[in-house]
C-alpha cells in the first residue's frame, strides 16, 4: 500500500487548493493508495474531499499558515509536538508540501527523502514600472525574494507546473531536482448542461494585478461583440475594475459574479473563457473550460498554456502577451465563431495523466 502525504496551507478558495484536492481525491479512489491531506489551518474549508481521503488540520497559528512566503516562519514548541504527533510519527510514501506556506513545514518533518515541493505558479514576480523610482524598487524587491527563494528551495526536489517555469528556475536553484507535471482535471461526462449561453466571455479567477483582469475588459470592450461579460471571482483589484467598467460605460454589460466553489455551470453558459494573465503556471480555470468544451482564449503566459493551444485549431487563439488588440481581435473571433475542442487536447488534460506521472515520483 502505498500511503500519499499532501500538505497545504489551508483548504479555502485559490487554484492550488483545488488541484490538490482534485488529485487527492483521483488518488484515494484506487484500492492501492492511502491518501491523507493536512492543512496548516482549516478553519474555513471551501475544497470537496471525498471521505476516502483522510483530513488532518494542524490548527498552525495564522501568522504561520497565511501571508507572504518571503517571512521566515518558525513554529512554536507546542506546533513542532503537533507535527510530531500526527505526521512525523507515520510513515509515508511521498510527502508533498503544497504552495506556499507549508513550505517553511520541510525542516520540522521527518522523511525527508520523501518529500517533493509543489510550485504551482509564478513565485518571484516582477512588476513593471513605468518610472525609474518604481523600476529600481521592484528590481530590489525581485532581488531580496530571489535570496530568500534560493534559501528556501535550493538542493530540494520540486514537482513544477510548466517547463518555462523550470527552465527560469534551474538559473537559480542550481542544485534542485526538478520534474515538470501540469496541471490535469477530470473529464465530465456530462457537458451540456444548458441550452442556452449568458454571457459572451467569462474571466474566473483571482482579483489581483498578476491577473490583469482589465486586460480582459478593456479586450471585451473593443471587441464590440453584442452579449456579456462574466467576472467570476473577486479580490482587492475589484473596485479598480468596476471603476474602470463605469468609466467605459459598460455597467449593464459586465457582471461581476463573485466567488464560487462551483465554477462550472458559469463556464457552460459562457462563450468563451479568456485569461490574461502576466504570468501563469497551468491555470485550473482554462483546463475546467476545455474539460465541459467551452473554448478558451488567452495570453501566451506560460509554457503549459502555449501547449494547450499547440494544434491547428486553437493556436489562432493564443496571444502575445500584454496585445489587448488582438486579444480583442481573437476573443471578437471566439465568440462569433465558437470551435470545438481538439480530441487530443482533452486527452492531455486528463487528471489521470497527471496522477500517474505524480505516483512515478515514488523509487521502486
């Protein structure tokens, strides 16, 4: 038997939540595998787990288990006899320390053999600046986070999501093991769930600037298509981007959603789905679309989602990065002649895919 060991932040909203319990959950179904996710806080659980995946919560103070990764943290003795008790006194297979904070978990476990670090996106952000001032800040920012990135994950063993992210981090973990897996999602049986279609295009995701979620506005606007926009999601951009809707005068066709842990019957009444992202690693929200066969239009931010568009019937829809034009062009493009998705790509995003390549991560 072979027993699976996930250790995340916490179960609330967020991309690397979801994955981790999706593969969780894929994992426990197979009578050979014993799989246990602990949570750093789990005070507010919005990710399914099925019962055959065994919960642990650490209850790990909140200055611990939530905020920047670039804050040393320490657990306090009482903490280090709690991860004691309940994981370091058990054996695992494969420990999987999960984004970003249970990180700081890996020099109070034991079976450190067995333990692989998930990144799932972009950690060292660069933010542009269009003064000096704000240049040199953010390159002295870059900087310290990319001492403090070296400490941390230097000589580990790291599962990442996509190979340009593996590629920029070799530069700086130069004695790391890598192995790159993307993201995967389970295919529905079921995807026509509705007749009929709300809204035009949908972004979903973080309200946050890496996400550039007025990109996607401003594209929708120029694109002069006649329905809605859907914004599923929220976060501290949010009232920037309904200033910016108001100043556009597109109030009545842009709807702001909100958060939802079930994502998927606003992706089947929309269009399209459109990510324009700055960076990326392999965004669960494109994989969700293309799973109910809904087409997906984005920026070129990562190596995994080039790879989702690397055939002849989707790649018209990749865009160059930071191209509001033509991504308004594509998404004008989308919305008016919708295409079906390629029978090879759904193949590639399935979550079975992944678990495998995850299970080869333990020695025979």
């Amino acid at each position: 038997m072979k027993k699976v060991l996930f250790i995340v932040d916490n179960l609330g909203k967020g991309g690397a939540q979801s994955i981790t319990c999706a593969l969780a959950n894929f994992l426990s179904r197979s009578s050979l595998v014993e799989v246990t996710v602990c949570a750093l806080d789990n005070t507010n659980q919005n990710c399914h787990l099925e019962p055959s995946v065994e919960l642990i919560s650490l209850n790990i103070r909140h200055d611990f288990s939530y905020g920047k990764l670039w804050k040393r943290k320490t657990l306090t003795e009482a903490e280090q006899a709690m991860v004691e008790e309940k994981i370091n006194n058990r054996n695992f297979t494969l420990i999987i320390l999960g984004f970003h904070n249970g990180y700081y978990l890996y020099d109070y476990l034991g079976q450190k053999d067995k333990i692989w670090f998930w990144v799932h996106g972009e950690i060292l952000e660069k933010r542009p600046f269009k003064n000096i001032w704000g240049q040199l800040r953010s390159y002295l920012r870059y900087e310290r986070h990319k001492f403090y990135f070296k400490q941390l994950l230097n000589g580990k063993k790291i599962v990442i999501v996509s190979n340009h992210l593996e590629e920029a981090y070799k530069k700086i973990l130069e004695l790391s093991q890598f192995v790159t897996i993307p993201n995967g999602i389970e295919l529905p049986e079921n995807t026509k769930r509705f007749n009929s279609k709300k809204w035009d295009a949908l972004f979903l995701g973080r309200l946050v600037n890496l996400k550039q979620v007025d990109h996607t506005i401003m594209a929708f606007y120029k694109a002069k298509v006649s329905g809605k926009l859907g914004i599923l999601g929220d976060g501290p951009e949010i009232l920037s981007l309904k200033s910016l809707v108001n100043k556009l005068n597109i109030q009545d066709r842009v709807d702001f959603l909100g958060w939802s842990n079930s994502p998927q019957d606003f992706i089947c009444q929309s269009q399209c789905v459109v990510m324009s992202s700055s960076s990326e690693g392999s965004p669960i929200s494109l994989l969700q679309a293309l799973s109910l066969d809904v087409p997906i239009v984005s920026y070129n931010s990562s190596s995994s989602i080039a790879l989702l568009f690397d055939n002849p019937t989707m790649n018209r829809y990749l865009v160059p990065k930071n191209d509001i034009e033509t991504l308004a062009l594509a998404l004008k493009e989308c919305v008016n002649h919708p295409y079906s998705i390629p029978k090879e790509v759904k193949s590639t995003i399935d979550i079975e895919t992944m678990a495998k390549t995850f299970m080869n991560l333990i020695p025979d």
